[in-house]
C-alpha cells in the first residue's frame, strides 16, 4: 500500500502574528515554522498504517525552500521519502491542483491529510484534492481502519459520529482523534540522522492558475484596560454591562 500524507508548514501556535507595513502580507521574520497539527495527525496514523501493513509512507508540501526542514522532520517521524512542489502557495486551489498533479502519478492508494491547517483555516484542500482525482472523501475522520482495497472511517457529526466504509484510492482528511495524541511521534536522534539522507524530490509547479488573492489582513485588536468597578456601585455596573460591552 502507498499512502500520500499532506504535510503543510505553519507558525508554531506560541509565535506572534504580524503582518507586513502595508498588511498585504504575512510577516515572516521570527517565525518558528512547524508540521500543522492536524497534519500531524494524518502523518502518524501513516506511520502506524506503515508498521501494521507494510505500507510506504510519502509526505508531500506545497512550498518553497524555507518548508524543507518541516519536511525533514516528517521524514524523521518515519516517511520513507518526499516531495516537495516549488511554489508559494497563494490558494487552495493552487495547492490542491499541484498536490494532485503528483498524486496522478504515484498511484497512491491512500491519501491523508488534515482536514485544515491551522494558519488560514480554509479546510479547503482536501476536498478540491478528492473533486481533481475523482475519488472518494471523507472529511473530519476521527478514526481510520484499512483492509484491503477498503477503508472505514468514522467522522464526528453534529451530536454523534458516522462511520463510512470506502473503497480505494480515496482522500481521508483527519483531525484531533485520528490517532491518541500520546502515539505523536517525537523524532529521535537516529530518525533525525536518517532523515538527512531520505529521498527529497523537488518539483516545478505544473500550473500558475490562482483563483483567490488575498488583499489585505488586519489583526486582532489589543483588549481593552480592565475596569474595576466598586461592589457598592451597581449603577455603575449596570452601565459599563450596557453601554461599553453591551451584553445587556
């Protein structure tokens, strides 16, 4: 079996945001760059698919240079191997389209991915992935079974879970639940070591077509001074509740 997991490279959750002088961009200096979480997720149930069945496990990433030492770390989690498309992604469609240009010709028999990455927050890619190759999708799996030339996933649903039995090649994006966040894999030292000399392939993107440009981004307003109001002054209270935060 081969599976194809979708690896994205995203701002480590304790990093400060900030954009460019004229917020048409995301500012980059003095970001520590990490494996999406949810990636992650996708990428160590791969692994354990890898152990169980024998599988081979390729991660794939849209990007340019800077992404190449995530990657790297995905291949010391236990990938056998990677690609990388060398282009900044500027959509998900852009991302999605490249993703399936390589996976047309793996023919891989599985592919994973999380169902978001946690910077942008679309959650679009893996279904544009699932429309371009024509395959089935499941979105938001929270567990994963293959047998065979089958696999059964169950995904959270509002007030329950569903369970859903597809064939292969199919597109399963994941998310906290797909494996126990205790099996997350830390690379160890030997992992790190290997990972230096684990195929990395470098691709030129196949297409320049975006349908999305982003125009300008603002960030979160900085909370307001706490104002403490005196327990005897309910007037006062009642005021600040109405007026300021309205909330009554």
């Amino acid at each position: 079996m081969k599976i194809l997991v979708c690896i994205s490279s995203v701002p480590d959750t304790t990093s400060k945001i900030n954009f460019t002088a004229d917020k048409s961009a995301f500012d980059k200096n003095g970001i520590q760059w990490v494996i999406n979480p949810l990636d992650e997720f996708a990428l160590t149930k791969a692994i354990k698919l890898q152990e169980s069945q024998g599988a081979t496990v390729t991660v794939i990433n849209v990007g340019d240079a800077t992404t190449e030492p995530v990657i790297r770390k995905a291949l010391a989690i236990g990938a056998n191997d990677a690609v990388r498309v060398n282009l900044d992604p500027k959509d998900s469609f852009s991302t999605a389209k490249e993703i399936a240009a390589v996976a047309q010709n793996g023919g891989y028999d599985l592919i994973l991915c999380g169902k978001e990455s946690i910077d942008y927050n679309g959650g679009s890619v893996p279904g544009m992935l699932a429309q371009l190759l024509n395959q089935p999708f499941v979105n938001a799996s929270v567990g994963l079974d293959v047998n065979g030339s089958e696999a059964t996933a169950v995904r959270e649903i509002e007030g329950g879970k569903e369970t859903i039995s597809v064939k292969l090649p199919a597109v399963i994006a994941g998310q906290k639940g797909l494996v126990d966040e205790k099996d997350l894999i830390i690379p160890n030292m030997r992992g790190i070591m290997s990972a230096r000399t684990k195929p990395l392939q470098v691709v030129e993107p196949s297409s320049s077509e975006v349908k999305v440009q982003g125009v300008s981004y603002d960030s979160v307003p900085p909370r307001a001074a706490v104002k403490m109001v005196s327990p005897d002054n309910l007037d006062e209270l009642v005021r600040l509740l109405h007026e300021e935060a309205k909330v009554i």
